[in-house]
C-alpha cells in the first residue's frame, strides 16, 4: 500500500471517530430548535404584502416537520444531568432570542392587511399536524 493510501485511510479513520463524537445530543436540539425558529422569521420577514402570504403559508407548513422532529429528538433524550442542564440553562438566552425575533415578526405580519387571517389559517394547518405557533 503506498504511503498516500495509507495517509488518506488514517484521516478518513480520525475523521469517522470525531464525526462520531463531536456533537452533543443536547447542543443538537437546542441549535436545530434554535434554527427552526429563526427559519419561520426568515419566512415572515419577507412578508411585505397580501400577496406574500400563500407563498409564505405554504413555507411555515414546510417547517412544521422540522420542529416535530425536533421535539421528538428531544423527548428521546434523558434528562439532561447537572452539566448538562446548567450549560443548556446558558444557552437560554440564544433561544429566547429566537423566539422574540419570531414573534417580531408575527407580529408585524399580522399588522398587515389580512394579517391576522393569514396566521388563522397557518395555526389551523398547524394545529392540524399537532403544533402551534401562538
């Protein structure tokens, strides 16, 4: 085996190992969740008009899965031990941030003329898959 075999198959090797290791299970849930939120604001953000809204309902029900998948990655976990939950415990405020920028955001759409239908209409099909944006 020549020598650039040999170095190509002990990186792939390290690289499987760190791959392995490298993500903590907690930290998952918390930057998944976090970057679903912050994909619904996205979404909202480019709502300027009535006309916006469809293309940005039929989004949001595209993200829904996300966030049910989300939840089940997390009702999966055990409880999170002392460490873990006092370094998730600072990882709140990422999150809380998230969810004001969304809210931010709903709440502008809803200022908008047919506003307020619009997110009638996206909690119903929400509710519907078993979630809730309010």
């Amino acid at each position: 085996m020549s020598h650039r075999l040999q170095v190509l198959g002990a990186w792939l090797i390290l690289s499987l190992a760190f791959v392995g290791c490298a993500k903590d299970p907690y930290q998952d849930v918390v930057d998944k969740q976090v970057a679903n939120w912050n994909a619904l604001s996205d979404i909202l953000a480019s709502v300027k008009a009535g006309a916006d809204m469809p293309r940005a309902e039929a989004e949001i029900a595209g993200r829904v899965r996300h966030f049910q998948d989300v939840a089940l990655d997390a009702k999966l976990l055990p409880p999170p031990d002392a460490n873990n939950m006092a370094r998730l415990e600072r990882e709140r405020e990422r999150m809380q941030t998230a969810v004001d920028r969304f809210r931010g955001e709903m709440n502008r759409v809803k200022a908008l003329p047919g506003g307020d239908e619009f997110f009638e209409r996206v909690s119903k099909s929400i509710a519907g898959n078993r979630g809730s944006l309010r």
